[in-house]
C-alpha cells in the first residue's frame, strides 16, 4: 500500500523544525519504527535546511518536501528552485556546518538528486528502512552507523545519482468532460536556439476560478520564474472523459492558482508564443507526457483529418479566442474551422470506449485558429 504527504514550507531558518514536526506527526500516525522516525527526521531537517539556507534563488519560492511509505520503505524528497545539484563535501573538525550530505550518504538505504521535470531547480531525496532480515523484520543502518566520530568517519559512496527520477504510481482521474481548466507555459530557450516550454495544468487541483487566471499577469510571472516568457493558454474544457497519468511533477503556484507540472513542450518555429506575429495553426507540435485518454463509448467524439487520414482526436477546447464556445456547440464546429487544403471536421459516437495513447512517451497535438487542441490517434 502506497501512502504519501506533501509539505510547502517558506525559505525560512524556521522551516526545518516545521518540517521535523511534521514528520515526527505523520511517522506517528504511520506506526513507523523509532529508529526510522530518528534517521528520517535528522535526514529531513538537513536536506531542508540545505535548500533555505544555500539555494539562491529568487524571493518567494519555497521548498517542497514530499513523504511517501511504500513497502516498507520510507523515502523523502525535498524540492527547491535552485537548478545546482547537491555534492557531498568534507567537514573539518571544528566546523559548525558542512555535514548534511554525509550524513543523508551515511545514514540512508539509498539517496540521489534530479533535475525536476518542470526544467526549474532539482528535488535531493532519501530512502531509509528498505533492509528487511530473514524473519521479516525491517531494520536499516540507524544512527550507530556514524561510528560516533565527530560528523561522519566513513560515509557510504555509491549512492548518489544524478538521473534518477522517483518511481511514481499512474494518477487517474476521470469525468473530465465540459471540466474547466488552464495551462501555463513557463517558456526557456533550447540549446539548438528553440523554444521549449515547461506545462503546468490546474485540472485536479482546482477548477481554475475565472477571477485568479484573468489575474495572472504573464510578464510579472516570467520575472518571478526567471524565465524570458510565459504563455498563458487558457481557460479551456476538457472533450475527453479520462486520462491516466504515468508521469507528473511537482506544484507551483502563479499567484495563488496552483498548477501542477504536466508535460514539456517543444515549440515548432512556425508558431509565434510572443504574439508578434500571426499565430499558425493546425501544425505539429511534440508534447513530452505519459498519457491515456478515454473518450466513453455512447459519447461525440470530435475530430480533425489531414492528409493521409492522419486523425487528431479534440482533447480540449478553448475560450481564449472564442468564449462562447460551449460543449453543446462543438458539433458545429466545422462549420466556423477554415481548414487547410485537405483537411475535414468530422463528429461520430463511437459503440466502444476510444483510447488515445502517447507513443514513446511523445504527444503529437496541434490547434485550430480558435485554439482548441487535437492529439494525434495512433490506433
């Protein structure tokens, strides 16, 4: 059985005592062993006093710490905005500091740091009370394995790595369809001279209420993200009924509107996000998510078809050009589309339920001029 919690704390020198009651609380109502609860609560207070006191980064953020106990196995992980990945380094005697990492690397079943999906900063994480002896009794290395020398005598090598990413169970959510939510694009050059952006989605956490996202002042947003824009694609409506999520990030929050990491995106040189120029439609773009759409049997499925019969299933439409668009009104909708060459609209009610799957972990979406958003069907 998988349990987890999560923690937002400020960048504060009072977070780390926050965060050991927290733990100390929810280790308590997980029955977790003491001498599980003391690693974790020592780990837990060095890690997040780590990302308050050495992260640099901009005024607000604040560090995320997620629990999880999964088969016996406690693992933390503590999420700050600053992109520098942690090293272990070696404490003289009389320092008063310096000895986090050697401890977490001494202490811990296993750790490691990442890049966060999202492109911005990184999460360092611990395991602890993964051994399990030949009676079944859990036991891990505890706080004898300091060997009672000043810091650390012999820490552990081997533990860190820098690629991998936490296991994460699928997220389902469903009666998704007419469902309001928006998507903020944190766009950051590429090394080739491109655009990428990193996708934050409000839907599951909030029904992106019209006051906050008309509030949202993108330029403000890109100065607070550090990045050189964001893209504001929204309010939109869900055409789809469920989606099963295989991988996911963390959650920010754009001035109170909380939205979670969903994808990256590759920005295709013909489209213009600046709005300096027209915006091209119906193009190929690659979107970098895990995911599973359920359209449900008896339902309108709405669609566009390319050249090729290339068929790209509607996923969401959109209010940002045209707000009267209702999902009522979607059986129309052809008839206000100024296809290309090629192209048709086309409206049928399928007798089983459709699954539209990413391939390779890759999306291939476009939009109409009224900016609602197709995936490509790959049956």
């Amino acid at each position: 059985m998988n349990q987890h919690i999560e923690w937002r704390l400020p960048r504060s020198p009072r977070s780390a005592g926050r965060a050991r009651a927290f733990l100390v609380g929810q280790a308590r109502e997980w029955k977790l062993p003491d001498d599980t609860t003391e690693t974790a609560v020592l780990l837990l207070s060095e890690l997040v006093t780590n990302a308050c006191r050495h992260a640099r980064v901009s005024p607000g953020r604040e560090v995320w710490t997620r629990c999880v106990l999964r088969d016996g196995v406690l693992r933390i992980e503590v999420s700050d905005a600053s992109d520098v990945l942690p090293c272990p380094r070696s404490a003289a005697p009389d320092d008063e500091s310096g000895r986090g990492l050697a401890l977490v690397e001494a202490l811990a079943d296993a750790w490691g740091a990442y890049p966060r999906e999202c492109g911005i900063g990184k999460t360092v994480w611990f395991e602890v009370g993964a051994g399990v002896t030949g009676d079944g009794v859990r036991v891990h290395r505890g706080c004898a394995a300091l060997g009672g020398v000043d810091g650390v005598d012999e820490p552990r090598g081997g533990a860190m790595t820098h690629t991998t990413k936490p296991t994460r169970e699928s997220r389902h959510l469903e009666g998704m369809r007419g469902r309001r939510y928006g998507e903020v694009l944190l766009i950051s050059p590429t090394g080739d001279g491109g655009l990428k952006g990193a996708v934050y989605n409000t839907f599951g956490l909030n029904d992106c209420p019209l006051d906050k996202w008309n509030a949202l002042d993108g330029v403000a947003l890109a100065e607070r993200f550090q990045v050189p824009m964001v893209f504001l694609n929204g309010p939109r409506f869900w055409t789809i009924d469920e989606v099963t999520t295989y991988a996911w990030g963390d959650v920010e929050k754009f001035d109170g509107l909380e939205a979670r990491w969903a994808a990256d995106v590759r920005i295709p040189t013909e489209i213009d996000v600046s709005g300096a120029t027209p915006r091209k439609f119906y193009v190929d773009t690659t979107v970098e998510r895990d995911t599973e759409y359920v359209l449900d049997a008896g339902k309108p499925v709405y669609a566009l078809v390319g050249p090729g019969g290339r068929t790209y299933i509607l996923q969401a439409y959109s209010h940002t050009v045209d707000d009267s668009q209702t999902i009522d009104s979607l059986s129309t909708l052809g008839e206000r589309l100024e296809l290309p060459q090629g192209w048709r609209f086309r409206v049928h009610t399928p007798d089983e339920d459709m699954h539209v799957r990413t391939a390779d972990n890759k999306a291939t979406v476009l939009q109409d001029e009224l900016e609602n958003t197709y995936m490509l069907h790959i049956p």
